[in-house]
C-alpha cells in the first residue's frame, strides 16, 4: 500500500516545487530548491532514501511547512482519536441498542420504521448532515428560539476567547464536540444498527437459543444469551472500525474545521505535500494490521468453541 502511494503520488502531474518558490524565480532556483528537496533523484532513488528514514523513525519534513512529519502528525492525531473514539464508543451502544430492539420486534411497524430511518442516515453523506446540523443549532438557533444551551458553535475545538484551562477549557471543548461527535455518532449508530440486527436475528434462529428457551429462558436472561452469542461478530466488528478513530473523517474535520489527521491529510493532498500523505500512509496502514490482530487475539476471548479447537 505505501510503495503504491509513494509510486502514485511521485507520479501525478504538477510539481510541488513551484508552489513553494516565488512565481518569479528563476530556473536555477527552481533546480536549486528540488534539490534541495531530494527531488531531482529518480523515483527509486527517492524511494530507498525514504524507506531507508522510516525504518530509522524519520518521515521526512513536511514541504509545505517546513515541520518535522512525526511533529505535524503527533499534533493532529489526538484530535482525531478523540473524535473518532467518543463517536466510535456511542455508536456501538447506540447502534446494538437499536438493533436489539428491532431483532426482538423484527416485521412489526416500528422494526420498519427504524429500518428506514438506519437506512437513509448510513446512506446521508457525511458533510451534507454536518451543514444540516449547523444551519440549525448554529445559524438557525436564535431564529427558532431554541434555549442557550442548545445553540452550538460550529467550528474549532475552542471559543476564540474560551478559558484556557480547567474546568472551563473542558465544558468549552465539550460544547464544541457536540455537533462533530452527533454527526458521526449518527452515521456509525444506523451502519451498526443494521448490521446488530441481522447478527442477533442470525443468532434467535440458532438450536443454542431454541434450547434455551426449551429450559425456560425469557426476558432479560434470553436476550443476554442471544447478545452473548452474537459478541464475538460484534466485536470483530469493533475492531475493524478502530482504524477509523485514527484516520478521522475528512469531510466532518473538514467542516468544522477540526486540526485532526483527516484535515491534516487533505490539506496535504492539495498542497502536493507527498512527505505527510506518506506518514499519514504509514500510519494507516499500521493501525488497520493492529485492527485484525487485535480482532484475532480477541476472539478466542469472547468465544469459548475457538478456546477448545486451540486446545
């Protein structure tokens, strides 16, 4: 995946070059700054000196700004396993709530309804809900007389004039957070919930639950059996959306304007700043193998028939 990306990004058209020399420089500066750069090498050459500061910890310096890749990206990641962890955490809860309360009703009205609902907010686009939320609880706030607490700010992690520290620093991050965590809240709780109530319905089907409930099971005790069987689906699942706490969502972080790895990783892209959008790479990919180990060792936990084959 990286040596694709490295191969694709060396390859696209323009130069990055001359958008950090004056529109007036002459050509020997132009050649003086790509070289500079490492630039001038040929692409396998750029490729070896790149893997070659990997493997040592260096991901370069950053084109556009001159900061160090680890220093810019250290920045950035916080923000997004902030706002992707909350989202991811109140997406499952939410999103098998839902779900086990349409797997008990499954084909009555209300499993319908909320099958719609799941349905057309998985399918909403991310940056379309984000602006439909800020018309409303920013702009449109005081227009419909909605009370002080539910008129939200939009943009930044922080009021230009908020409290610096304290408790006052986290009730203002908090507050800001609302609208950007809702958003992704919603769209990670309706894919979730579509996909607890096909595993739970699977499960209900299964000799397991026909035998529990030949021994009187009902209720509460039926349901956790059911929700037991169907853990270790769900938390495979789980772990494959973690890489998505770390790669951020651009177009939420994009619009309101959250300093996080997937506005880090646009702003890259269109200022054709290769050294980030390789770190970032790197970073990716590193979490989406950390994602499918962690899958695989958790499994055995949370399924005792793989304890048994393993014994």
């Amino acid at each position: 995946m990286v040596t694709v990306v490295f191969v694709l990004a060396r390859s696209a058209p323009g130069d990055p070059v001359l958008m950090l020399v004056s529109p007036t420089a002459s050509a020997s500066e132009i050649a003086s700054t790509r070289t500079r750069l490492g630039l001038d090498a040929p692409i396998a050459v750029q490729y070896a000196r790149w893997t070659r500061g990997v493997l040592h910890g260096d991901f370069g310096t950053s084109i556009a700004t001159g900061r160090s890749v680890r220093a810019l990206l250290a920045d950035a990641l916080p923000v997004s396993l902030f706002l992707g962890g909350v989202s991811l955490l109140l997406s499952f809860v939410i999103g098998v709530a839902i779900g086990s309360v349409q797997a008990r009703r499954a084909g009555t009205r209300s499993d319908l309804g909320l099958t719609m609902a799941t349905t057309a907010i998985a399918a909403a686009p991310a940056f379309w809900l984000a602006l439909g939320l800020i018309a409303v609880f920013t702009y449109g706030a005081a227009r419909l007389g909605f009370p002080a607490p539910l008129r939200l700010p939009a943009f930044g992690l922080h009021a230009p004039s908020g409290a610096p520290s304290g408790i006052g620093w986290l009730a203002d991050l908090l507050r800001h957070s609302v609208l950007p965590v809702g958003v992704l809240t919603a769209i990670g709780a309706a894919g979730i919930a579509r996909y607890a109530r096909s595993a739970l319905l699977d499960v209900v089907g299964t000799d397991a639950i026909r035998a529990a409930r030949g021994r009187g099971l009902t209720g509460a005790r039926l349901a956790g059996h059911v929700l037991r069987i169907a853990l270790p689906g769900l938390m495979v699942l789980f772990a494959l959306a973690l890489p998505g706490t770390i790669a951020g969502s651009v177009f939420v972080e994009s619009v309101f304007a959250w300093p996080g790895m997937g506005r880090a990783m646009t702003t890259a892209i269109l200022a054709r700043d290769i050294p980030v959008v390789l770190g970032a790479t790197v970073l990716y990919g590193a979490a989406v193998i950390a994602a499918n180990l962690l899958a695989d060792l958790a499994l055995p936990l949370a399924d005792p028939r793989l304890r048994r084959d393993e014994s």
